[in-house]
C-alpha cells in the first residue's frame, strides 16, 4: 500500500472540525499521527497516511479543499 | 579519532547511526549530527584552529566530515569587516559586517552547507547529488557537483528567471523544470527525495549539510578575537543558519575556545512580505503560522520554515528580537550598504540592514553596544530588484566642454 508522511496545518476555523475522523471514514485511509500540537486557535499533525493511491490523492485534495494546508514532512523542500 | 556518536532526534532525543536520514522514525521530529564533545574538548583548541587553513574547514573536527575534504576547500573564512561608515549612519559604536557576499565559489553562505553536504555524500558512496531551488542553493549544488564530478539533479519551478536558470546551467547539471504549484513541485521533490538513492542535500543530507552553516558562527568568534558580540542579526528563511550560529557560539564555550561569558543577543531579519518566524517572536508565540511568500527577497521566502520552531527558541534563549522589512526598506538597505562600506549584497542582505536599523531605532538594541550583520548573498544576483531604482547621473558626448556643463550642473543640483 502507498504511503505518505504529510504534516497538516489547521486553520483557526478547523480547529472544531473532526478532520482526521473524516480521513479515515469517507477516504478509507490508515492513519498513524506521530507527533501534533493543537493549540485553541491553531494546531499542526505529523501523520502518515496509508492506502491506495487514488484514495492518497482524494484525500490530500479534500484536505486542501477544506482548507488545511498539506505538506511533505520536511515541509518546504524547495529552497531558495 | 572518533568524533561522532551519530545522529540525534531533537524532539524524543532517540539516537541513530550517522547515515543519510534526516527524520526520526519515531516522531517524525529532525535529526541532529550528535559530537563527542569530551574528546573534541582534549583536541580542539584556538592554536589548533588557528594552524588551520584559510577556509571553513579549520573548523573541520567541529563539522560531521570524518574523511578527506571532498569539494569546497576554499568556502568560508570571508572578512569580517569593521563597518565604521555604516555604524557612523546608524549612530552606533561598534558595526561589524560579517562579508559570504563573496564566499567561494558560489556567491552565498550556502557553499557552506553544500561543501558538507556533497563531501558527505562522497564518504557515503554516492555518485549523484540533488537539491530543489530557487537560487542560491541551485548555484552552490551544482557548482560544487562540477568540482566533485558528482552527477546532479536540480529541481526548479518551470517559471523561474532566466537568470537564475542560467547561473546554475552553468555547471552543467541536469536540470529538470517542474511545471505545477509550489506546493505540487514541493511536494514531488520530498517523493523524489524518498524514492532515489541520491544524495538531497537539504532532505535526506539535512542533518549533516545544516551543520556547514555552524562555520560562519565559528569565524564571527574567531576573526572578533575570540569575543563574542552584543548583537548578531540573521537574515532567516527556513531558520537553520541562526540557530547554527548560535550552537556555534555554545559549542565554543563549551569546549573553552571562549571564556568570557557570553551575551549575544541573536536576531532574525526577515521581509514583512515572508515574515513568519519574526512573527513568531514579535507575537510572543511558539506556533509558526505558514504564509504565501510576498517579497522581492526571494533567497529568503521560505512560507513555511522547517526550523521556524529552532529559530524562534534560539533568538528567545539568547534575548534577541526580530524585525520585518518592506521591500522599500531592503532596497534602502542594499543601498545603505554599498554606499557606506562598497559591498554590493543581494535583497536577503538588504532585509538584514533593514532589521539592523529599525532594531537600533526602536531601542532593542543599544547603540554602544557591539553589533554583527550577517551578510550572506552576492549584489549581483539580484540585479532586478535596482533596476528601476539606479541609473547614470550623467549623459554626454565626448567633448571636455559637454563635461565641463555637465559637472557644473551637478554640482548647481547638489546645492
Ligand atoms: C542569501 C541567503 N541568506 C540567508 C538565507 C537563510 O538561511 P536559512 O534558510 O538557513 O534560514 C538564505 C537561504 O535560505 C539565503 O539564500
Ligand atoms: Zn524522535
């Protein structure tokens, strides 16, 4: 199974939201968090997410679509 | 002699061998390049240092190469100026300028990193290094693959400037255009990292290449007389260059290279366009909030800094503050620069001067106090960010009279 290790950033507005829950249920995805800090008006996760590659990119897409932002675990890897 | 333990988790402290990784598989925290501190403490001493070469590498038993340096073996040891103009304009005491706008042989501070970087990926067996940038990275990882006859791969936004494409096609690189959002490319190149078995100088080498940056810390101590200042000013983007200077002074004090105590305060500079560390500092907060890059200083616009958090901690352990820059400030800074010491930097140097000023200004730090700006880009890669700004003040023909109206009208503006 694919896998990739993605740290998202909630938003203050998404802080509420039950995001995670929703990966799993409606994406089918395995997730394993591995380190997080969710304050009261901002929060980020380290996780890795598993499953089929088409289940990866409609996730990682509904995330953004919700308005998290999605990285790669180094986060920018593009240097100036 | 065995310097290393090996490389250390900076979040949950869990060891690893010193190979190519650079996150904690545990935590998913970053790795850190662990000494042997008591045995560097019986070798290392400023006699030692001093014996060495006029490069980085005299600090070479405190950097995480245990071979032969492989590539770069003239980066580093660039001037550390006493800017006394610009300290005159400033109305302050004691400026020093501490010059990588000429490190060799790329240009920037980052030959610094790649030199480790590559020479480590050498001692590792690898035969092709890669890197994903904008600028100043590209220029120094392709450079210095040409010198080691390394293969390289150089990953760049399809829309970047001829002109950084060009200065790193230079070195003949293979160089691919990805073509998507930032975040896509960004995105592709972790993968790339992951997929490979190359060296990704600021992915996998992470934790061995940062370490290259510790040498600028090192030379600041040195070249002062092995003093530390009151002030040093950082230009940040992803964080790693502050926080390493700052190790780099603990290092010292630790191994007794420096025994007075220390009372420098760091500072990060960063443009009001991609502030989000200075943010951090001026908000009081631990939580880096990512933000879409906005800046003429593009070597610094890094949204979303892997070591925002490290940075953030050291300017707090060290009691430094931190200053935004408008993009009319780091013009105004470039040309501060040049017109009072003749050192043409690039936009990330003109942010630094920016933050020195308004930091000097708005009383953070003292004018009698002793003070480093952290130069650490070239003029003339950024030619762009002047044009409209500069041009020749005088037109003629060549004739002695058209000189002579010509001076006389200067001189007739000038009153
Ligand atoms: C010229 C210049 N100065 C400073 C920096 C900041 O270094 P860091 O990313 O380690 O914060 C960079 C690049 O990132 C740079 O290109
Ligand atoms: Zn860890």
């Amino acid at each position: 199974m694919p896998r990739i290790r993605v740290r998202l950033t909630f938003p203050p507005e998404l802080i509420q939201e039950p995001i995670v829950y929703r990966l799993v249920k409606d994406f089918d995805l395995v997730i394993n968090i591995r380190r997080a800090d969710v304050k009261a008006d901002y929060g980020w996760i380290a996780l890795e997410l598993e499953g089929d590659e088409g289940a990866l990119e409609r996730g990682v897409r509904w995330l953004k679509g919700k308005g998290v932002q999605v990285d790669p675990i180094e986060r920018d890897v593009i240097v100036p | 002699m065995e310097k290393l333990n090996g490389l250390r988790c900076r979040e949950c402290g869990r060891r690893y061998p010193a190979t190519p990784v650079h996150v904690c598989e545990f935590c998913f925290g970053p790795l850190e390049v662990d000494y042997r501190y008591d045995t560097l403490k019986t070798v290392v001493t400023r006699a030692s240092i001093a014996a060495g070469p006029p490069s980085m590498w005299r600090y070479k038993d405190l950097l995480p190469v245990e071979g032969d340096v492989a590539v770069g073996h003239h980066v580093g040891f660039t001037p550390l100026i006493r800017a006394q103009n610009l300290a005159d304009e400033l109305g302050c005491r004691e400026v020093w300028v501490k010059n990588d706008s000429v490190c060799h042989p790329s240009w920037s501070f980052k030959d610094r990193v790649v030199s480790v970087a590559v020479t480590k990926a050498r001692e590792f067996g690898y035969d092709t290094v890669a890197c994903a940038s904008t600028g100043n990275l590209a220029n120094s990882v392709a450079a210095h693959a040409a010198e080691g006859r390394l293969k390289s791969y150089i990953f760049i936004p399809a829309d970047l400037e001829q002109g950084k494409v060009l200065a790193t096609l230079v070195y003949n690189p293979t160089l691919v255009a990805v073509h998507g959002t930032y975040d896509e490319v960004n995105r592709l190149c972790s993968e790339i990292a992951d997929k490979y078995r190359w060296a990704f100088v600021n992915v996998n080498f992470r934790p061995y290449y940062s370490e290259g940056s510790k040498s600028y810390g090192f030379e600041i101590v040195e070249q002062l007389g092995w003093r530390t200042p009151g002030h040093i000013i950082v230009p940040c983007a992803g964080g790693s260059l502050i926080t390493k200077i700052w190790k780099a002074i603990k290092e010292f004090k630790a191994l007794g290279l420096i025994t007075e105590p220390v009372t420098t305060k760091m500072h990060a500079a960063q443009a009001a366009g991609c502030g989000p560390i200075v943010t951090m500092i001026r908000n009081d907060t631990d939580v880096l909030v990512p933000v879409r890059p906005n800046t003429i200083a593009k070597s610094l616009a890094i949204g979303n800094p892997a070591d925002g958090y490290y940075a953030y901690r050291t300017v707090k352990e060290s009691g430094g503050f931190g200053a935004h820059a408008t993009d009319e400030e780091i013009v105004e800074g470039m040309l501060l620069l040049a017109r009072t010491e003749g050192i043409f930097t690039e936009t990330a140097g003109g942010v630094t001067v920016a933050a020195a000023k308004k930091l000097i200004e708005t009383g953070v730090i003292q004018r009698t106090d002793s003070i480093v700006i952290c130069i650490t880009g070239n003029g003339l890669k950024t030619p762009d960010a002047l044009y409209d700004r500069l041009e020749a003040h005088v037109k003629i023909k060549p004739s002695l009279s058209a000189f002579d109206r010509a001076l006389a009208d200067l001189k007739s503006h000038a009153t």
